[in-house]
C-alpha cells in the first residue's frame, strides 16, 4: 500500500502519557492509541500485526482438530452462579439490562461452553469434542497496567476439550502442548519461552503455563536447565525440586505469562451435569480441559523483548509488511526504479508498503524501523547508478545492495 | 471436512424455544445456539457463514479505501456525555468497575472515533479518512426478538467517513452507497432490498436505509417501482412524493432494514473539535458519514427470505461449504468412489463435507438440506454401475448424473 494512505502519524518521542514499554513503542509507531487505562483501540498497523498473530494460532488449532464458534460477551448470571463465580471471580465485570437481566462480561467461557457442548453429547460415540474461539475478553483489573499486556479489554484464544475419560483428556492435553509450543515457535518467542509448572487448583496436580523471560514480566519462575521447563512461585514451596530431573538447581528469573493450559477434569461438567452413556451404558461424566492465549498480550510481549533503540523487531511472520520501500529524494528515475519494485512485490502477493510521502529521508528511515517490515528497501540516485538497490532485513544490521 | 467431525446434532423438528422463522432454521440446523433472549453462540456451521458474510464486506470495504481497526467496546463515560448521548441513548449498556470507572458497552462508536482520528489530522493534506471495523456490539433492548435480526449482542460493521467539506463528504458517500449495493448484489439479496429515504435527523435532509422485503421486517416502505426507491414511513407524512421522480404511486411493503448510511456532517465533529488547516491556514470542521451493516441480521434476513420446505438455500458466496458428498449404503465400491471425489474437491481447494456417518440416507439426505452446501452429490450401488454421480443443486429442484 501507499504510506500517505496509512492512517500513521510521526511522532518524534515516545508517548508521555504510557510507562510501558510495549505501549509506548506501539503508541509512537501508530499501532495503537489507549482509550483509557487498560483499553486500547487497535489502528490498522497494530490489526495487521493482531491478525497475523491470531491466524498463526488458528491455523496451529485447526491442526490439533479444534473447531471454530464464537460465543457471546454476555454471560447470563445464573450460568455463572451454578458454579459459584459470580461472587467469587473477582475480575468479573457485571452489568444489568433495563429488563433486570443481569450478565458477566466475558472474562473466560467454561459457563457458555459447557451447556453448549453438554447438547452434542448423549453417547461415548459423540466424543471427543474440541472447539475454541479468538474473542474480546473482559477483566475489571483493579488496576490495567504494563500497556496491553494486562488490559480491561484485551484478545484472547480460548480452547476447550471434552473427553470420555482421565486418559483421553491427557492425549489431548499433550496435543495442546505441542500446538503452543509450535505457536510460540513461528512466533520467534520459543529461546525464551518455558513450560512451566503452575497450581493445579483443587483438582489437578499442576497447570502448565508458557512463560517468557522478561524483565517487565510479573511472574517469578525458577528454571531448571536441564530439562528447560520451570516452576513458578506460587508453587516452589510444594514443589521444591524439578518434576522432571529431580534436581533442585534453578536458575530465577521474571517471566510474562503467555499461555496456559488446564486440566480441568470434571470441576465444570459436573455442576452442568454433562454426562455420557458408555459401551456399557453406563453414565460418566465428561473430562474437561482449557487451553487459553492472549493474543493481544502476546503482540505486547514480542514488543517488550524483540526491539531495539530504533524500534520493534517483529519476527517474520507477523510482521505488518514484508517489503517497505523508500525511494531517496524526487529524482524521477529514482522514483520510477522504486515504483518498479513496487509493482514487482505486489504482482507477486507480497505485503509491500511503499512511502510516497513528501517527508525527509531521516524520518522516512526512522519511521520505517518503527513500522518495522521485515525488508527495507531504498532507491537512491546513487544505487541506481550501480543499476542496484538496497536490502536491510530489519534484524540485521548489514546492508546489501543487489541488482534491479 | 468428515462429516462426523462437524458439531452438529440431528434435529428433526424446530426449535419449540424460538419464535421466529431464522431462529428456528439457525438452530436446528446446529448454526446457532441460543444462550439467552437476543444472545446467541455460533456453532462451527455459523461461525462460517458468518464470516463468509463478513469477508464480502471487508472485501468491498477495501475497495472504497477504507481501513480496517478495532476499536473497544467498553466505552469512557465521559465521551457519551461529551456527546449527550449517555443519557439520551435509550438501549447502552451501562456499566461500572470496582474502581468507578463507568463505560458504555459499544452499540455505535461515533464517540471512539471521533477523538480517535482527531489525532490524525491537522491538515488538509490529512484528509480524507475511511476507517471501519467488524465487531461485536450490544444493544439493551427491551424486547430482544426475530431471532438474529434484533438482539442484544450482535455483529456490525461500521464505516467512518472524515473529508474536508460537504462536497468531498458527498462524494464518498455515493461510493459507499455504490460498495454496499455490490454487497447486496453478492448477497443474492439486490432484487428485493430497495435504498430507502429515511429520516436524515437535525442535521442532514435524509438518511439512507438499504432494506428487504420480508413480511417479518419491522419497517414499512413505500417503493416507487419506476425508480427502484422507496420511502420509510416515518418520513412520508413530509416526504410525499418520490424524491427522484416526483410520483406519489406507491407500493407499500414490509421490510427489514439490513443497511443504513447517515451524512453526520458535523455532528460529532463539534463536540470533538476535530478540525484542519485548509490550503488558506483557515480552520475548519471535518465533515463525518457512517455507514452500517449487521452482519448478522443481514445472515438471518437471508434466512428469513430464502428458505424452502427443507430448510435454508444459502447464496453460492456464502455457503457452508460448496460440495456435500453423500454415499448411499455401506456398499464398498459406492464409498470408494465417494471417497475419491472427496480428495479430488479437497485438492482443488473447495469447501467440501463428507456424510461419513452410520445414519440412514433419508436423515442424510434432510440434514443436507438444512446444511446447504450450494451443491450435493449422492453416490449409490445404482449410479456407479453406469459410472456417474447425482449432483444437485440446493436451489434448484432437478438432479443431474454425471460421470465419474
């Protein structure tokens, strides 16, 4: 696409009214703008970079057999009292219609997915059912901070799994494992991304939850180096060596929770009653499990750990742009040799933003590591005298130069 | 996909729980679950029409320039009431946080994006501005009804025009208008929506509704048949005649309004102050549209008007899935052959379903009709032994044999 058409504006500094770094990179890039404390409207670079994220964790759910649905915001309460959260969940927002209905606001969905999936269920033959969806999700945070990655209002793919028994549910659970670990693979994160051993609650042992080394990050997890998985406080004082090895060597570190995975065995089919006849005909209850990722979080934590003094770094895949290219100055050839690249990227299907903007070089060069598309392009009188143009993959620091 | 993988259940009779005809269809086809009145999941099956529907609009969206974002839906307090609106909208959801703050839940967002493109803008240069987003919005409506066609959580698609003055707001506006009948068009939709004169409010002579007729519609309309246009009521006492021919020879119907498009003008840029510097350093106000679409009531409205016996006929662009492949018996050769059609759709890249369940061919044969591939394929023992398949499609009543 043509810069001048992007809705971007230069801002020179950071944003004063942020003191996260992921907002204050995302705010000066034009990827967001902040509405309010904790809630964040999304301008077409940041959608850009959301939607590529969420589509690798759609395509990676897709793969482990998960169907797509899309269930309401608007949670009525007694679904919620059945299970006792409407009290007890206490970053639930609630409202009440003029009719005197009352609803939480969507902060996660075992209330709606379980009646929901409870009506395809009678016989073992309708097992086992996996659906998910990739939603706006509500938190009344007593206080939103860290920019988006703990926001009132935020994106997040939440999975649910129903199973006919304990065994069945750890198939599967295994299989999520293996999806998150491909998601946090195509998005750059994996080096610094570890399994980690959370509470399991009353009813299971453990939950695992993906956690990425950061400074900013609110979790304190202990890393055992061998075995590349890691325990997070909460529980070292149960759980003192590694589940694994055994050892007790941990290396301590901050860490954003950018995932996590729970067996929730029969703790929401049971108040909902979701039950199905076996071989034998006999009545089981359905073995549930839950497998959420902020998406939105995520982005803000690619942020936080993958940028530079110029700017964020996106990994390749999600990046807003694969080409940018920015021709030097008003020279008519030098504008006709870029315009050239330009038809060339974008007759291949490539995402080529292309600055026909009346500005400065410097601030073309430093607005483009901001928008950080994974090539930039420059056309200068002086390359095109070498019959050349210049290649930078944003990551890299060297410049090469090849023929047009 | 493999049939027996679809979350879906069998349903022989409607929903006794819906009272609307698109409700009843919805959820006995497994597209829709109903959660509460005017609250509704969408099943695998929904979920994929639904954005079959969405991305026709994102489709012509693009082409009229505009550019998607995502804005929230927790809405500050304080811009409905900078507005007026936070006491004058009669169906916001209000809601509070523990830590008082107070928002609106999204049911129109002139008052996010207003200040939101404010900050994009302060020459003339800037302009115009398109944004738009697809999102999920609420509305407390006394009386939820109609199924999908007036809920309290539903899909929208809105568009947000900013331009320097009436002229250019003008001009935009004819492309809209242009975009949202090759929406309908693409619908299947065009031969009975009419663009309809509605009331324009303080500020503009007219607004622009896109409605269907359906006996279900809310709205009466007064169609002028020699110009395709029709009246809304609510304006005819002082728009009497045709505004584009001037005849008064009306025919009245009932419809459903599935679009409507509104010159704001300057509306909401006063309150918000958005202004620019013309090519004279004069400031000036910027002149706002907005241009709606449900995308949801536009899914049921298709429902409501083109249905038969057996259940829904979905337009070709739209459909669940384009081939529904259905072996007759558990005859090995007929499943063979089924099967090798199946692989050669799946590698041409068509959405396609295979009825692999142990049901009988009649229960087979009526849930394709309620799922609506745009064309079903039967293989039995009886036409492969002259080497052909039945094909058929969902709105036409004869079958075809053609060869294997």
């Amino acid at each position: 696409m043509l810069q001048s058409k992007l809705i971007y504006k230069i801002k020179k500094e950071f944003s004063k009214d942020e003191d996260s770094l992921n907002a204050r990179l995302l705010v000066q890039g034009s990827y967001i703008k902040k509405e309010a404390s904790g809630i964040y409207t999304f301008l077409p670079l940041g959608l850009k970079v959301l939607s590529n994220i969420e589509n690798i964790i759609r395509e990676e759910m897709n793969k482990i057999d998960a169907s797509e649905i899309l269930m309401p915001a608007l949670i009525p309460k007694e679904n919620l009292v059945k299970t006792g959260r409407w009290d007890t969940f206490d970053v639930l927002f609630k409202l009440k219609s003029q009719t005197n209905n009352e609803y939480g606001l969507g902060a996660t969905h075992e209330e709606i997915v379980t009646p929901l999936i409870s009506d395809f269920i009678s016989s073992y033959k309708n097992l086992p059912i996996f659906v998910y969806q990739i939603q706006t999700k509500f938190r009344d945070e007593k206080r939103a901070k860290s920019g988006i990655l703990r926001g009132r209002e935020f994106r997040m793919k939440d999975l649910y799994s129903f199973s006919k028994n304990e065994d069945d549910l750890n198939v599967y659970y295994e299989n999520a494992l293996s999806a998150y670990k491909k998601i946090y693979e195509r998005l750059n994160l994996s080096d610094i991304t570890y399994l980690t051993y959370a509470s399991g609650g009353t009813f299971s042992k453990y939950s695992h939850e993906f956690q990425t080394l950061s400074e900013v990050g609110e979790d304190d997890i202990y890393i055992c180096d061998k075995c590349n998985v890691a325990i997070n406080e909460e529980i070292i004082e149960e759980q003192k060596v590694c589940p694994i090895c055994g050892a007790s060597d941990f290396r301590k570190e901050k860490a954003i929770e950018v995932g996590n995975i729970f067996k929730l065995k029969t703790k929401f089919s049971e108040p909902f009653s979701v039950k199905y006849l076996d071989e034998k005909n006999k009545e089981n209850l359905v073995y549930m499990g839950c497998y959420g990722i902020g998406s939105s979080r995520v982005m803000g934590t690619i942020v936080e750990v993958s940028h530079d003094d110029s700017g964020i770094i996106w990994p390749e895949e999600i990046a807003p742009f694969k080409y940018h290219i920015i021709p030097v100055g008003n020279d008519e050839e030098v504008l006709e040799e870029a315009n050239k690249l330009y038809k060339t990227y974008l007759e291949k299907g490539d995402e080529v933003l292309f600055d026909d903007r009346d500005e400065s070089t410097g601030t073309k060069l430093k607005d483009a590591d901001l928008i950080s598309a994974t090539y930039r392009i420059v056309v200068s009188k002086k390359t095109i005298e070498q019959g050349k143009f210049e290649l930078k993959k944003r990551s890299d620091k060297e410049i090469q130069l090849l023929s047009l």
